[in-house]
C-alpha cells in the first residue's frame, strides 16, 4: 500500500537539482541574472537569495566555470567554496541577456505547481478547531447580542464562506478582522514565495499579507531540514474595500519584469479574504459574485496564462462578504444559497448601546454622567427618530474630547457638550 503523503514530504529538502521538480534552465537563468545586476557575488550570497541546497547552487557554478560563462576568485576568509565570489564572463554576459529577455526575476527558486497544490491541500484538509472561549475573547472589545459568538465561530470552524449584513456603523468589518485575528493565531502555514509553470514564474510571497514565523536557518524541530523555497507564515489575511478591481483576482502579468503575480485569493491561501463594503466595488456585483461560482462550490480556483494555458490551484480559505447593502439587491438566492453562513450584524437596542456608551467612557477615560446621557437619548435619538449605531458612542466622545482639548479643559460628560458634539457628528 503507497504510504499517505504529508506535508514533510512536500517541503523536505531537496539536494539535487533533479530533487526541485522544475526545469534546470529556470535555476541558471535566476543565477545569470543576479550576477548580472550585481556584478561580484559571493557564494553565500547565492545561497541567501535562491534558498536551495548548497550542493546545487556548487554545481550549476562549476558547470559554468567549465562553459566559460563565470569567472572565480577568492573574496573572503570563509572556508572552501563559500569563501568564493563569482563573476560573469563575456561569455556569460551575453547568456545573462537572453536570460533578462525571458524574465527579470530574481529571488528563491520558484517550486512546482504540483508541489504547491499538494502543500497547500494537505495544510487545510482538517477544520480548524476554535473554541468558544477564543472567539469570546476575540470579540470581547464589541458589546454583541447574548451567544451572537455562535454565529461566528462554526463559520471559522468551517472555512467556507461567511455573509455579513445590516445597517452601517455596527461592528461589521470588526468582527471580520476579529475573525481573521482568529484564523492567524491557528497553525501557521508552510507557503512558497514562487511557483513555476509553463515555464512562467508567478510570485506569491508579498510582504504586506505574508508575516514569516521566526526559525532557526534552514531548520526546525518538527521538520528537520526544509526546502527554504518554502516560508512559515501566519495564517493569511486580504482585507479589500471599495477599491477592489476584478484584475486583481485573476494573475496579473508584468510586461516589463515578465513575470506573474498571484492573484488575492491565492495569497490568501489557507486564511482569509474578506471583501468590505461590498457593492461598493469598482467592479459590478453580479460580475463579482459569478468569479467565485466555481471556487466556491468546487474549492478550486481556475486561472490563465498570456499564452490561453490554464491551470488549477486550490481555493482553500474563508470568504467573508460584508456589506451594509440590501443582500437582496446585490444577489440572487442561487448565491446566497452558495454561502453557507449568513450573519445580519444588527444595530443595538437601547440596552446595549447603553452598554457600549459606558465601556466607550471607560476606554477615553470618561466619568459616565446618566443624566447628560439621559438628554443625548432623548434630544438627538427618541425626538428626531435617529436609530442606534454601535460605533456612535466612540465617535461622539472622541468629538467631545476634540473640543475639551480646544478649550484647554478636562474631558467631561456633560448635556452642553454633547449637544456640541452631535451637532457636530450628526448631519442634519
């Protein structure tokens, strides 16, 4: 019987060229380049931007040695060939060009498509497993509904797909980021910063969504020795608004550095993408919502190269949708029946936003008087019809400590200044 495949086996590291399952011609090609931008480099040099085994890197250079294409020196006090520095010859300068024709990438060795599919696959086969507690205290900073945690836990639990709705201004996009505080606390992830295929490079690594775990070089204690292609991350997560176009959910292809960068929702890969505001995007609902038909019901993603080729990647993350829109106006019920979880975020009862207005006071550091807050319901919610809005609290105080600093006294709560706040805040 064939032994189960597991995630050691996808990252062990391979000390063959043979052993990294990609075209040779990509790994020279990474070489000629960064000789060619920086003239001088030494061995460990190659070593810290290819993250491969010595023992390839050593034997690539001296099949250029012998092709003529690099010349060799002793640069430092470093033992045997690490102490080596390498430079291109006339030979190799003209190969470098071809090579920057092809592509100008530079940086670790891209791994197979198929190792990257199998790696992340086996990384997110099993549910997370958050508890109750955790998600209790990750949504302890919003004052929510008795057992409202119950709506959001399973969905994390799950990592499918989540819908939330309701008014503005009631913790939406808090407890989405909550969520993804969640799922980032969890196992971190084995990622690759590129992939390769079809003889195209596409980076995935990007250091705005990718927080490395801290190792010890090229080891840990679980694994062992590991490809160093592959980084420990946390858990992702892409967190996009109204700025969202469609181009950057597909793979985007640079004319000038010829190469391709994943989409979002691949980099988010094993955590979470959350849409915010959605149907405020620069891209039309319908049009958005059918891009993820497919992955949502197949949990595969289906992308496209310059050349018409197609390839299958895995879509394994938690989708969150908010948005503070008619659901019934931005969908049709044949995808919201693809959501597993809908979740209306709806705005406190006067209790609660009683509750939120003392902790708010607690937090600026307010003495709560009842009487001023007694007047601020009765003139600016009961008498002008105004409904409640979780964030309101926050940002009327903020406003009356905007205007005790202006008049050089200590922050109060008085009826006076929140009159002059709402005036403020409120439109008319």
């Amino acid at each position: 019987m064939q032994e189960q495949l597991n995630i050691k086996d996808v990252i062990k590291e391979p000390d063959t060229i043979e052993g990294l399952n990609i075209p040779q011609s990509i790994v020279i090609d990474i070489i000629l380049r960064l000789l060619f931008n920086e003239g001088n480099v030494a061995f460990s040099r190659f070593v810290e931007v290819l993250k491969i085994h010595n023992r390839i890197i050593d034997n690539i250079l001296m099949w250029m040695q012998k092709e003529h294409l690099a010349d060799v020196s002793k640069g430092t006090s470093e033992i045997g060939r690490f102490g080596y520095v390498f430079t291109l010859t006339d030979a190799g300068k003209e190969r470098a060009r071809d090579a920057l024709e092809r592509s100008q990438y530079v940086g670790p060795v891209p791994v197979s498509i198929i190792s990257y599919n199998q790696g992340i696959e086996l990384q997110t086969s099993e549910r997370r497993q958050i508890s109750s507690t955790q998600v209790i205290e990750a949504l302890k900073l919003l004052i929510l509904p008795t057992n409202f945690h119950r709506y959001i836990g399973p969905a994390i639990n799950s990592c499918n797909s989540l819908f939330l709705y309701g008014p503005p201004g009631n913790g939406k996009t808090t407890i989405a980021q909550a969520s993804a505080s969640l799922i980032a606390g969890t196992s971190p992830i084995w990622i690759p910063y590129a992939i390769t295929v079809g003889g195209q490079i596409i980076q995935i690594f990007d250091r705005h969504i990718h927080k490395i775990m801290p190792l010890e070089s090229g080891r840990t204690t679980e694994f062992g020795r590991f490809d160093r292609r592959w980084g420990l991350f946390k858990r992702p997560s892409v967190m996009v608004g109204g700025e969202l176009k469609m181009e950057a959910l597909d793979l985007r292809f640079d004319p000038i550095a010829k190469i391709y960068e994943a989409p979002l929702q691949m980099k988010a890969n094993g955590g979470l993408f959350l849409i915010d505001d959605f149907g405020r995007q620069q891209v039309r609902p319908v049009d958005l919502l059918n891009r993820w038909i497919v992955p949502l019901e197949s949990q595969v993603d289906i992308l496209r190269l310059q050349s018409g080729q197609s390839i299958i990647v895995p879509f394994k993350l938690l989708l969150v949708f908010s948005t503070n829109l008619d659901p019934h106006e931005l969908v049709d019920d044949a995808f919201l029946r693809r959501i597993q979880m809908k979740v209306n975020i709806t705005a406190p009862d006067d209790k609660l936003y009683y509750q939120i207005f003392i902790m708010e006071c607690k937090h600026f550091g307010i003495d709560f008087n009842k009487e001023a807050y007694l007047h601020l319901i009765q003139n600016w919610y009961k008498q002008q019809s105004r409904p409640f809005q979780a964030v309101q609290p926050r940002d009327i105080l903020k406003t009356v400590i905007a205007i005790c600093e202006y008049e050089g006294i200590p922050p109060q709560m008085t009826p006076e200044l929140l009159d002059e706040a709402c005036h403020i805040y409120f439109v008319k």
